[in-house]
C-alpha cells in the first residue's frame, strides 16, 4: 500500500511555507494514524480480510471501504497516554493472529409453540360405581342350590319353581328345547334367576332323556349382583325417566292404577316410561338406604339423602314416623312403595339427623282411596328401613336365559 502523501501548501505567498517532514513529526493524530495505516497494510498483506481484536471477544469484519475512516488510537495529544476510564480499541500488528473462534450460541429458549395434539384426546378419568349398602346387599346365592330334580319340577310348560326358590325370585325366564336322535329325545331347560334382595344371578341348566327324570342332571352357574350405576349414569337416569315417571303418577291422582297396590303404581309408571320395570322390591339402583332401630336414635345412612330426586322410588319396611305433635304413621306392614314428586333441600348438610322433606305420591295407604299426595319427614322416622331406588334403562339388570 502507498504511503499516503500530504496535501499541497495553501497557505498565502507572504507566509512562511512549512516542509512535510515537520508537520508529521509535530502532529501526534497524524503520527498514529500513518502507524494505524502501517498495521492495515500488513496484516491485509499477510492474512487477507482484516482481523480487529477487541477486549473479550474476536470477531471477523469485511474489508473496510476506502471512504470509511480508519480506525485510529485515542491518545491525549498532550500526555501522549489512554484514557483511564475509557479503554481504546487498538490495533496489534505485532500479535500473532489467531483463528478467530465463533460467537458463543445463545442459550436455548422454550419454544413457543404448543405441542403437538395427539391423535385422540387423553380418556378421562374412569367413574367409579355409587356403591350403597342396605340389608341383604351383600347377598350371595348359595354355591349349590338343592332343585329337588326328583319332583320333576322342570317337566312342566311353564316350569314351576323347586321350594327351595320359592318366594325368593325378582324376576325369572327359561327357554327349553329338544332334540332327537332316532328313539331317543334329549330335553333341555335353561333357567334364568334373579333374587329378589340384590338380583344377583343363577343360571341353571338340566337335561333328561325322554320322560324319564331320573336320568335328569343339573348344571349351576351363578353371578353377583349388576354393578350399581356411576354418579354420571344415575345423573342421566334421573333426567331420562325422574320427570316422566313423577309425571306420570301425578297425572293419575285420584285414581287407582290396576289392582290398586302401592306396588302397582311405580311398576306401571316405570313400565309406561320405558325404564327397567320393578323386580320384585328392587324400582332401578338404589341410590340411599337409611334405617334404624326403636332401641337407637341414631339413623344409618349410606349414600346421600341429598341425592334424591324427583321420580326416586321410595320402599319402605316396617318404616314408623312420629311427629313432634306426637301422632304416629307406619308405612309398610311389613312394605310399601311410594313415587318422590318434589324435594325440599335438606337444612343441614345430608348425613344422619338432617332435615328432609319429600312430597310422594302412592296409593293403597289405608286411608284414602286410589293414588293421593303425602308428605315423608325423614327425621320423623323411629324405626324401620327406607331404600331410595333411581330408575334406570332396562338394559342395567337384564338377565337372558342362556347357557
């Protein structure tokens, strides 16, 4: 590179002309900017692009511009020294250049993107079954029921019942066929149970040749009771069939419904409204059960009474109520059914010793005549059992007779 020359003299005629080797040598800025330039020009020679060291960190620049200004040394004119307070950037010809390492990567952020969906959302968690417990929930058929195969019992159309299932079936279906092979004619009965405290399931199956039942032989199978309904199945229920089957009774005040048994009206109106119709005592799922003794004045309570609503089914057994006026009301002698149509909101909480009321609707109360309203005051009751049923579709407690 060519050392840069100074520009001509412009000063007038009459003044003294200054020679170029003196105004270098008493410029300082002129001084250091030809050492900044000297530097340029070697390291441009040597390396190619320049290298600028800076105090923490390389970087690589392209080459300077000729118009841009070069960079030049902060000296005090008068000291001939930097700055304390104000660091140069300098250029070190002298230094052995080196690689320049590249900038550090910026530390990593959390992407702002959602993650990705996956295919099917996530099940939700798994709704466990409202389980109660009132008498004979806990029911388990005998692991061998006696069928008394020498009675023959099972020859008839319809079959009639062992005694040992006498009075003890919810609900009951049988289908039979036969076949023949030359002389021989193989009968088969298959009979579907449900008990009557929880409908728990036996199946029985028996087979005989011909008309002779001694060679009659018997198969058993049996299975617990259907499993109670979630809280968001007993929640759909109550608004599928609650309305229509209060409904229903209360369209038919005043009259009476069939044979005019208490019974009668909560089978009919299930019945009417296409849910499972009554088995036995068992109205649907029982959804609160609360009983107590004449000795206790406690009350047992599992489930909720909070829970009840309209178009419940109440079953009473052996239930009294005595008001504090004294006077004294028993439902069920030994049962009696009644159809909830309205229900105030318990005063404290829905545990023992709460306060419910609820309007019914029954018929058959030995009072009056055909189906009629009532009042239950829960914390009136003294003794007995009340169950609260919950309608529900009749698919929960179907039972087929198959093998």
């Amino acid at each position: 590179m060519a050392q840069r020359q100074p520009p001509p003299p412009t000063t007038p005629s009459w003044a003294k002309p200054a020679t170029a080797t003196s105004v270098f040598a008493n410029n300082p800025f002129v001084q250091s900017d030809l050492r900044a330039q000297s530097a340029q020009s070697h390291a441009s020679t040597a390396r190619g692009p320049n290298v600028y060291q800076t105090t923490g960190t390389s970087s690589v620049s392209a080459r300077p511009k000729p118009d841009q200004p070069t960079a030049v040394s902060n000296v005090n004119p008068n000291t001939g020294s930097n700055p304390p307070s104000k660091p140069s950037r300098t250029v070190r010809p002298s230094t052995p250049l080196t690689t320049p390492t590249p900038p550090s990567e910026p530390p990593s952020r959390p992407s702002a993107r959602p993650p990705p969906r996956s295919a099917s959302p996530a099940p939700p968690p798994a709704d466990k079954p409202f389980y109660v417990s009132y008498p004979f929930s806990d029911f388990k058929p005998p692991s061998q029921v006696d069928l008394s195969l020498s009675t023959g019992w099972f020859t008839h159309t319809p079959p009639t019942l062992p005694p040992s299932l006498h009075g003890r079936s919810a609900y009951h279906s049988y289908h039979s066929s036969r076949s023949r092979k030359g002389t021989q004619t193989t009968n088969e009965l298959i009979l579907a149970f449900q008990w009557k405290p929880n409908l728990a399931t036996s199946h029985f199956k028996i087979t005989w040749i011909n008309d002779d039942i001694s060679t009659a032989k018997a198969e058993q199978r049996h299975k617990p009771p259907p499993t109670p309904p979630t809280p968001f199945q007993l929640t759909t229920f109550a608004t599928q069939y609650g309305n229509a089957v209060a409904t229903w009774c209360e369209a038919r005040i005043g009259t009476t419904v069939g044979n005019g048994e208490c019974w009668t009206l909560a089978h009919d109106a299930l019945r009417a409204c296409n849910a499972m119709p009554s088995l036995g005592y068992t109205h649907g799922a029982c959804i609160l059960s609360v009983s107590t003794t004449s000795e206790s004045s406690t009350l047992s309570v599992s489930g909720d009474m909070r829970l009840v609503a309209r178009g419940d089914i109440l079953q009473f057994t052996e239930a009294v109520f005595k008001s504090p006026k004294g006077y004294t009301v028993t439902m069920g002698t030994p049962v009696h059914t009644a159809v909830v149509v309205r229900v105030l909101p318990p005063s404290s909480g829905g545990g023992a010793g709460c306060t419910v009321v609820w309007e019914v609707v029954e018929q058959n109360t030995g009072l009056e005549v055909g189906v009629v309203r009532s009042v239950v005051r829960m914390e009136e009751i003294r003794s007995g059992v009340v169950l609260v049923y919950r309608a529900v579709d009749p698919s929960w407690g179907k039972v087929e007779a198959k093998w």
